[in-house]
C-alpha cells in the first residue's frame, strides 16, 4: 500500500496487490492495518518531481480519498502518516514540510478521518520510545487535538536489537502515550541477531551498508548462545506487554518467518538474519514457546 506502489502515476493505480491483501485478511477475519497513506520515502517518482505546494497538496488529498476512501469498512486501522519525526523530536526534513509546512501531518488526518471514518488513524515511527522522539509525538498529538483533528493511537515501531532492548523506554512510552487516551501499538516487531554498521539506530530504508564476515556472522546457523538471548530477549519484552497488556492494542511482526525478513538485506544486503519467531522452515523457535508460556501475570 505504499505509493510507489499503489499509485505510480498522477491518475495510475494499482489496486490489485492491496485488494488480494485486503481480501485475505477479511477471508481470515484478521484485524488489517493500512501502511501506509502518507510516508517520505518509497514515494512514486511523479510525486518526488512534484514543484508547487498547489500540487501536493492535491496529491494528498486525492491519493488518500483515493486509497483510504476505497477501503473504508474493511481496513481496521491506518498508519496515516508514518516517520515524520528526527530523532530529536523536531520534524524531518521531507518534500512534504519543504512544500506544505508542519500543517500537512493535520490535514492527512483530517482527509483520512472524511474518507475512512470509521477506522482507526495513527501515527507511526521508529525509536519514539526513545525520550526525546517520545517527546515530539507527545508534541504533535496534543497539536492535532488543539486544532480538533482525530488521532487515534500511536504505533511504536519495535525494530529493536537482542544486544540491547531498552526496556525502561519502552515502559514510560507505554504509560507516557496510553496517558493520552491514546492506543498503543507495537508494530513493525522483529529483533535482530547481528551487529548494526556504526551502531546505526532507526530504520530509514534509504540506508545501506556493505557485507562482510564481521557483518554476517551466523551465515549457516544460529548459535546456541545467541539463540539463548534472542529466546530471554523476547521474553522479557513479552514480559513487559502482558504486564501492560490493558494499555496495548496490539503487536505486530515485520514478517512471518526468519527467510521473509527484510533484515536479511537491511542494513547490509546479503546477510543472514534470525529476527522473528520462526525459522527459515516455519517451525516456531524456542523464542515462540517461551513467549506462548507466559502467563496473564508475568
């Protein structure tokens, strides 16, 4: 559902990906997220050309009536505007401030509310854990309530590593957002197993790295060690859901199995990740079990 894809040109869509996604999820009765409706990058080539603040500013209003307005009654919760933030808090620098000012995250929720009224609207972005990001979203959400614009809840993206989850961050961000009267998601949920270039942090898919042995350590199999932390890993940080499991809406993973993940080739290309529950055969891990055993009072 991101633009590249669903609109690559100016009155070109392609529906046809999003509408065999949408059927399934209803086939299945499963809760469906649209991600996402507006976004920085992975935007169609015509919008990055786009010159006039006229222009895109009909280009959002028509690509989010569009698409949002098409799944209204069947999509259950959209990101509408996804990483917006810097990681200090203040607004990225994007063709969408550059043309439209800081007013254009208001007015995408304001043309989702209208198009898809009945659905959820959040705000979604990596790190905003952290304080000073966290403190940015707190920012911006009680903005878009003072001019009367619907926020629903915030997605926290949990693309977080086995080396050092930050736990405490994650907590107050739970009490800190829920505080709001915001729901509270965990999305984009994968942890990985290998070292970040330059201890990287975030998730911005424009950057990438070169392999190397260094880089790609676990080439033909976990090792059991590190298969113990990733296991503890999910563990605690399961621990701390269930615990706070009446202010969490949901939590989603960024794939299904270990061979899926887009981690295999984020930062670096070519490497061999072990983010997810299962592994590369679809067999749950020993991480699975342990998060399937705890119990409603950790």
């Amino acid at each position: 559902m991101k633009c590249e894809v669903i609109q690559p040109g100016w009155d070109d869509y392609n529906f046809g990906p999003a509408d065999r996604f949408v059927a399934y999820g209803r086939k299945h009765n499963m809760f469906i997220v649209g991600h996402t409706l507006i976004w920085h990058s992975q935007l169609s080539a015509f919008v990055k050309n786009i010159r006039s603040s006229d222009s895109l500013r009909l280009f959002m209003k028509n690509h989010i009536e569009k698409v949002a307005g098409r799944y209204a009654g069947q999509i259950n919760s959209w990101d509408v505007v996804n990483e917006a933030l810097n990681e200090d808090g203040s607004l990225r620098k994007s063709i969408f401030l550059e043309k439209l000012g800081p007013d254009y995250i208001r007015l995408a929720f304001e043309l989702a509310a209208r198009a898809a009224p009945n659905t959820e609207l959040y705000y979604n972005d990596y790190n905003i854990e952290q304080p000073q990001k966290r403190a940015g979203v707190i920012a911006m959400v009680k903005k878009l309530r003072e001019s009367g614009t619907r926020i629903d809840g915030i997605g926290i993206q949990a693309h977080w590593s086995i080396k050092n989850i930050p736990l405490q961050d994650i907590e107050a961000s739970i009490i800190a957002y829920s505080a709001l009267g915001l729901k509270v998601s965990f999305t984009e949920l994968d942890l990985t197993c290998l070292p970040n270039p330059w201890d990287l942090t975030g998730s911005d898919v424009n950057q990438n790295y070169e392999n190397s042995p260094f880089m790609n350590p676990y080439p033909s199999g976990l090792p059991d060690s590190m298969q113990a932390k990733l296991t503890k890993s999910y563990e605690d940080l399961f621990r701390l859901f269930v615990r706070y499991k009446d202010r969490i809406e949901r939590v989603t993973f960024w794939g299904v199995c270990d061979g899926q993940s887009w981690l295999n080739n984020w930062p670096v290309r070519g490497r061999t990740n072990y983010p997810l529950l299962f592994d590369r055969n679809c067999k749950p891990k020993p991480a699975y079990e342990k998060v399937m055993a705890l119990s409603d009072n950790p």
